[in-house]
C-alpha cells in the first residue's frame, strides 16, 4: 500500500499568513485578500432586512460568506467582520403597519427569527451587528457632509437627495454610468411607487439620502435638520459601515443584485464626503435558481429554513448544498440535492468519527480552531489540495471534490503514528472552514409536528384496515420527504 506523506508541522507564528484570493466586482479580476493595516482584514457585508424571514437565498449569501471569514481565520488571520441589520425602510413600515405592531418589536421577532437559522446553520456570529435604528445621528452627519461639500440637497418637502452629476465615477462598480439612467426612476431604494416629493430631484438619477415623513409612516420618524423623517437605505450601510471600520476598509460584500443601485450609491456618498477609497475589494454572490427557476412567493418555491426541516432535512444538509457551487455561479436548488447532501455528510462524519479515533484527539478538539492552527500544517497537509481549492477564489465545489479523493486514497494507504495526529487536523481544517458540523447529533432530524400528525393517522387508518386511506398518507409522506417504517408494534419516521 502507498504510505500517506506525514509533514513536518510549521509554526504559525514564524510563517506568513496564506492570501485568499476573491474575485473583485471593481476590478474584474481575481485578486489577493490582504488587510491594509497587515493585522487585521476588515469586512462589511450587508445583512438582512429584517421583515420577514430569511429564504435559501438569502441565506447561501451569508453562508459563502461565513466560509470566506472561517477560511481566512483558520488560515491564521483575525477577521473584523461587521454585518449590519436593516430595521427601518419600506418594507419593514410597511409589513409592520400590515400587522399593526410597533416597528422596533415587529424587526426585533425577525432579528430574532434570522439569529435562530444563523445559529443553526453553524454560521459564526458577526465582529459587530449594527442596526440601522441604532444609528441615526452618524447619517444625518453623513448628509451633512455631502450637502455642505455640495453633493447633495434638500427638496421643499424635506426629503434629501444625492446628486449623481456631482460625482464623476459614478457606475464604475456596475459599469453603469450616469447617462443610461437618467429616465424613470434609477435608483430605487425599493420596490415602491414614485412619491409626489421625488418629482422635486434635479435628475432622475438622483437618489434619497434622506425621507420626509408621511403619513403612512406613522410614528416612524426621527428628527433632522430637514424636518422629520428617516434614512434612505443606501446611506444607512455607508454610515454603519464607516462608523465600525473605518471610511476605507477591506472587503464589502454581498448579493450580485445588490451591486446596482445599492453598493453602487454606497460608493458614490462614501467617497464624495471622504475623498478617500471606500472598500478596497467587492465580493459579490450569484443568484440562487430553485428546480431551474427564479425563486419567487408566486411560483411556491421560496424556502426557508424551516420549509426545508419540515421536509425531513436539517440544517447541515442545506448548508452543504448551498455552499456546494462556486460563489459567482448560479446554484440551482432542488430537493435530490439535499438527498445527495445527505448521503455525502454521512460519509464525512463517518471519516471524521475514525479519524479522530485513530489520532487519539477529543471531538471537542478536532472543532477547536486554535487547536486546528496548532497541529495542521499551513498548506493543511495531505488536504493541501483541497485547501488551495479554497484559498484559489474560494472554489467550494473543488475544495469538496478532493476532500473526498483525499479520503479515497487514505482508505487504501498506511499511515505512520506519528501523521494520524496531523492527518486528523488537517481533515478538521477544511472542514472547519467549509463550516460542516459533524457531530453525530446532525445527523438526526425530528419531524414536524404536522408530520407526526399524518404518520400517525396513517397508522391509525391502517389499523382500521382503511388501506386505501392509509396509502394515500403514505404518499403524503414521501412527498413531504418523509419515509414510514412500519414496525410490529408501530412505526418509525425517517428523513430524506
């Protein structure tokens, strides 16, 4: 048999940090992630608006994410990693309004909400999560700027509005520029109607830094220089953003639809107050398909984490399958991918379970990142591969691919005592940044309680002899993702 290489162990502290490397939204290009302060990578990414709960697609974009921070903490350098929640805007008014509860309380059960599924999905919690509520006097100080450097101006009802002439890069993230949006209204916030006070903007193109109050607000509404009213959700993220990282940082990310007019705008008020580069990299997420079409509340295929455990799936089966395709491609979700998920999480839990038998290390340790930095070569040893995968533009789909190979060939190979140890960390390295929870107990999934409903009343129907009755609930089940296994005295329900 061929005998597995066993490296010898660098110390991290006596060895440059490996770069990741991301694609760049500005510069088209792939470039190497490094802190500017050589200390610490500073990154802002945009988080939830908070008036509803989050579905897949949303979630596949702070999950990348994650795997970016863990891959780049584990590789040795800290991660200031600010990620903001949006409290107040359209939507939050608006759904809040529908339900007749107070803004704060409605946006503080969906925070809540997002926080459970973050939680579950074993993603890290963030440096610093600002809400937008909490900082109103940083925007209005934000406008203050802009208006006095003469970017930006107040119309007669009191709404402000950033002017788009005045900043001559503006579209450069997009490739966008000024004169092909001049029509209409480009740079919505929202998916809003026209207000009677945006027909007082200089341009079309101009976009609201600042709203005047109007009635449907309510009592939403916070003073300013320019009357009461609240702020544009573009400028919300530049404010938050600068206040926690500074008025230039290192990473901004988010959705690929966010890239016009969000980070666009976040680009143009940034730098037209500071004069200084606002992010240095741009690191956008695609679009997330569903059985091969748009995700959408009319199609019925918009899921979230909880449609997707009431199907009989936990949360590392989604994670898996989300953060399975390259970050700038399309991934289509469909349920066979959280089957084959499934399958492939119990392989790797299975793998894990005899690698930290043999290696003689506690579980507690094989998840312990200063554990993981400690005794896992910097290029992860015979993982190295897969472990370029990720530092190479974060390939997740490949990173897996040689996880596996990786695993084909140790199954066939001798190992020496002394690389079991390694090898074990090594393994734990990737898997720590692809964020996969293997622990035994991931592997279980209770059924929801309207399946449990179903299977019983299926047990019930065939215990009357009701057999057509009792197979029709069966396909119920199965459909559901549900499989019942009928047992002498009962049954059993198994996921997937």
């Amino acid at each position: 048999m061929k005998k597995i290489e066993s490296r010898a162990h660098t110390d991290p502290e006596k060895t440059q940090k490996m770069a990741v490397s991301l694609y760049d939204t500005l510069t088209r290009s792939v470039q190497e992630i490094r802190p500017e302060d050589g200390k610490t990578l500073r990154f802002y990414c945009c988080g939830p608006t908070v008036y509803g709960p989050a579905h897949i697609g949303n979630l596949r974009t702070f999950l990348l994410q994650d795997v970016f921070r863990r891959t780049v903490e584990i590789s040795g350098l800290p991660v200031n990693h600010v990620r903001n929640i949006t409290d107040v805007d359209d939507k939050t008014i608006r759904e809040s309004n529908n339900k007749g509860v107070p803004l704060k309380e409605f946006t503080r059960e969906w925070t809540e909400r997002f926080h459970r599924d973050s939680h579950a999905l074993n993603m890290l919690a963030p440096t610093a999560e600002p809400a937008a509520t909490g900082h109103i006097r940083q925007q209005i100080e934000l406008i203050e700027c802009l208006i006095d450097r003469g970017h930006a101006y107040a119309s007669k009802s009191g709404s402000v509005y950033f002017r788009v002439s005045s900043f001559e890069d503006y579209g450069r993230l997009s490739r966008l520029r000024e004169r092909e949006i001049t029509t209409g209204r480009a740079t919505p916030d929202d998916d809003e109607p026209i207000d009677a006070d945006e027909y007082e903007r200089d341009s079309g193109a101009d976009f609201a830094l600042w709203k005047a109050h109007k009635k449907e607000d309510g009592d939403v509404f916070w003073d300013s220089p320019w009357g009461r009213g609240r702020p544009g959700w573009h400028l919300e993220c530049s404010a938050m953003s600068m206040a926690f990282l500074g008025e230039t940082f290192d990473l901004h990310g988010g959705g690929v639809d966010l890239v016009f007019p969000h980070h666009e705008n976040e680009i143009a008020q940034s730098e037209a107050c500071t004069c200084k580069p606002f992010a240095r990299h741009w690191f956008h997420c695609a679009h997330l398909m569903v059985h091969g079409e748009k995700m959408s509340k009319s199609l019925g295929n918009l899921y979230t984490l909880d449609d997707i455990q009431a199907k009989g799936y936990g949360p590392m089966d989604l994670r898996y399958v989300l953060t399975s395709a390259h970050y700038r491609q399309q991934l289509n979700f469909t349920i066979d991918s959280l089957n084959a998920a499934k399958n492939a999480l119990k392989r790797l839990r299975k793998k894990a379970d005899a690698l930290i038998e043999t290696a003689g290390i506690t579980r507690e340790a094989f998840y312990d990142p200063e554990a993981i930095i400690k005794n896992s070569p910097e290029d992860a040893g015979v993982f190295r591969t897969a472990w370029q995968e990720l530092i190479d533009d974060l390939n997740t789909p490949g990173a897996l691919g040689e996880v596996f190979r990786t695993l084909g060939r140790i199954e066939k190979a001798s190992i020496d005592a002394d690389g079991n140890k390694q090898l074990a960390f090594s393994f734990a390295k990737i898997i720590h940044a692809l964020g996969l929870d293997l622990h035994p107990d991931q592997e279980k999934t209770e059924a929801p309680e309207e399946i449990r409903k179903l299977a019983e009343e299926r047990w019930q129907a065939k215990k009357r002899k009701d057999f057509a009755r009792a197979d029709a609930l069966r396909e119920e089940l199965n459909e559901a993702g549900w499989s019942v296994l009928d047992r002498k005295d009962g049954y059993e329900l198994e996921a997937g």
